[in-house]
C-alpha cells in the first residue's frame, strides 16, 4: 500500500485546522493526554507556538501530515531549549486520526520523524505511553525504543489510573 500523504511544517494558516483536528482525536481514543475536552488550546495561543517553532534557533518541531487538506496525523518533538543541559533530547508527541489506524500511516509518521529529528541534530527521543496502548508499544517497539521505566497511575480516567511506561531511543 502506498501512503499518499504529503507532509509539510506548519504555518500560521494552518491553526484553525490544528485544533479542530486535536478536537476530533480527543473524541477517538483514550490514549492521550486529554479526552473529548480537547487539549483547551485556542486559536490564538497555536498561533503564538507555531510562530515559536518558526524561530530561527529551535530544533522543536511540528508536522503535519495532510491528505489534500485533511490533517490526517501530527508529529511533535518538544525540546527544553531553555535549559542546555536538557537540549539534547526531544519528547515525542505522536497522533493519527481514528479511520486511518492500523493502515501503516504510523511507520510513515514515525520515519519522516526519525529522519527531521536526526537533520536537526538531535540524539535522543523520550515519550510516554500507556502500558496498555499495545498498537503504540508495538510501534515503538518497531522503531528501537526500549523501556526505560514505568510511572504507576500516570492518568486517571473515568475513575480509574493508568500506569505509563517512559520510552526512549537514541538517534
């Protein structure tokens, strides 16, 4: 199957659709940090970050991955770039719209990823997951990150915790 997707850096056009599409995936899984709230970010203040990743210095990022106009998924690497000791390693942010789960769309997001982040001159990618998120350990898993902890009732949904593993690679 070929992924018909481009796959482009964001601009300030793009951040109404940014949070419509971060509205829409907050209604289609439990596996994030927010639920059908959405992630309360307003239009204003995606605009303010994605000016901020246009920065001349920042190796944070963002990528959309469009299919004609539909944001089909995102890519987030966020870096402490305010703190050099921290600088080295990105943390990972990593969604996909519902209907195209298990499509190979997640290889695709995490290669092009993989490849900016190397281009920028990172060494190191850290996220967290659910331990029962098994399709994203499974694609982690694929990708070379290992297990490098567990954080026991890192969420709490519908009144009941969730333990996440904390998961990194080198680059």
């Amino acid at each position: 199957m070929s992924i018909d997707i481009k796959v482009v850096f964001p601009n300030v056009y793009d951040a109404a659709k940014i949070v419509n599409y971060m509205e829409q995936i907050g209604k289609e899984s439990d596996f994030l940090s927010f639920g059908e709230e959405g992630p309360q970010m307003t239009l204003s203040k995606e605009i303010g970050y994605i000016q901020h990743l246009q920065e001349e210095n920042t190796k944070s990022f963002m990528l959309l991955f469009k299919k004609g106009e539909e944001i089909v998924g995102i890519t987030t690497i966020s870096i402490r770039e305010d703190r050099p000791r921290m600088s080295h390693f990105g943390i990972l942010g990593i969604s996909i719209l519902k209907k195209y789960w298990g499509l190979g769309y997640g290889n695709f997001l995490m290669e092009e990823t993989l490849k900016i982040s190397k281009e920028r001159g990172i060494k190191k990618i850290n996220l967290e997951v659910r331990t029962d998120n098994e399709r994203a350990i499974k694609l982690y898993n694929k990708y070379n990150f290992e297990i490098e902890g567990k954080i026991i009732k890192n969420t709490f949904i519908n009144n009941e915790y969730f333990d996440c593993y904390m998961m990194g690679r080198e680059i």
